[in-house]
C-alpha cells in the first residue's frame, strides 16, 4: 500500500507553571554568560584604551616628542583643538590632527 497508517498522539504530559518560567531562563543562560564573557573580554578594554587615548590627547603640550599612526616622528610646536604642528626636522613642519598621535615619547628620544 501506499498510505501508511495513521496513529493518534498521546496527550502531552502537564507540568506545573513554574517549571516553564525556569526552563526558559535556563536556555538563555547560555547567551546571557556568553555576553558577559564578550564584556569583559573585548568591549570593557576598549573602553578603558579610548579612556587612556583622550587623556593622553589632552595633555599634549607644546615640546613633547610624539609618534603619529602614519609612522612620522616629531615634535610638537603648535597646539590647537583639534590640530597640531608637527616638527619633523630642522625646518619642515606639518599640520596634523591630534587623533593621529599614537604615543607621546620619552623626552630627547628624537635626534636633532
């Protein structure tokens, strides 16, 4: 034959309403730990880097010797809120903006 035969289901067994709330709170706890864990590991870092950039970036000051993303050395000669002039050697100076700096270096690391 072709049809095969049809059975009756069994009615579903009753529990209590409770026992639904922390069934379903047990199958988020995965993504709940899985969120925290990505906190702490990645996001919580960042912040506190960003943090650290900002406070360097306020306290340049005319004279330090710093170090840009784009891989210039120099020495800072101008501050203004968002931009800088940059002294990369004896008489070339370049306008920069302040987010470029990277890291503030010890002072007389530079050679003139």
């Amino acid at each position: 034959m072709l049809i095969s035969s049809a059975y009756a289901q069994t009615a579903p067994v009753a529990t209590p309403a409770g026992s639904d709330l922390s069934s379903s709170l047990m199958s988020m706890l995965p993504l709940l730990l899985m969120f925290v864990v990505l906190y702490f590991v990645m996001i919580r870092p960042q912040m506190k880097r960003q943090k650290e950039h900002k406070t360097m970036l306020d306290s340049l000051a005319k004279g330090d010797e710093v170090a840009t993303s784009g891989g210039l050395l120099g020495k800072v000669t101008q501050l203004s809120e968002q931009q800088m002039s940059l002294e990369i050697a004896a008489g070339i100076v370049v306008q920069m903006q302040r987010s470029a700096v990277i890291q503030v270096l010890p002072k007389g690391s530079l050679k003139s």
